[in-house]
C-alpha cells in the first residue's frame, strides 16, 4: 500500500516539473505559491513579460535591484524575461499553486 501512496504522490509531481508541449523548446518551469515570490532576473534595464498577468506578475524587490515573479492566482502562465537590446533572457512556465492555508482541509 505504501508503495501506491508514493506513486500516486509522484504522478502528481512530475506534471509541475515539465513545461507544456506547446511550449517552445528550452522553456523552464516554474511553481510558486500565491503570495510568494521566485527571483526572475538582477540584469539592468531588463523586463519581464507575462501572457496572464492576473496569474503571476513581475515586481522590482525593495532594494531595486532586481526583479522577481508574484504569484497572485492558482493557474499557469509564459513569463519572458527580456535583457537590453530586445535580447530574450529566458522563458519560463510558471505554475501559481495554493499556499498551504488556502488548500483547505485534506482529504478525508
């Protein structure tokens, strides 16, 4: 039976890990919790771009010296990362996922 549990824990693992078939090739997952925040980028002058901005959105950190990634809803969007000069600096598949305090109970 423990050995079921595990698999079943794993399959649900795997999917947060791997970004989707319709992404371009090299995109990078990310997963966060709603609220949190994941370092996206510390180049100057660079600007990050979400296609879903009500799932996750770019902010510079107190000191403004960088920039990260809020999660502010469950769901998924592409966030890029663009440099100076129009230079692409990375593209990432990010997963917003409920804080632990807002998953609700567990199951039964």
């Amino acid at each position: 039976m423990r050995r079921v549990e595990i698999l079943l824990i794993l399959s649900f693992l795997v999917p947060a890990g791997r970004a989707e078939e319709s992404d371009p090739p090299g995109t990078e997952v990310l997963v966060i919790e709603v609220g949190n925040t994941a370092p996206m980028t510390q180049a100057a002058g660079a600007t990050v771009l979400c296609d879903d901005p009500t799932v996750a959105a770019p902010e510079y950190t107190a000191d403004g010296n960088a920039i990260v990634l809020r999660g502010l809803k469950p769901g998924s969007t592409l966030c890029g990362v663009w440099l100076v000069r129009q230079t692409p600096g990375g593209l990432h598949r990010v997963r917003v996922v409920p804080a632990p305090s807002d998953a609700g109970p567990p199951p039964l």
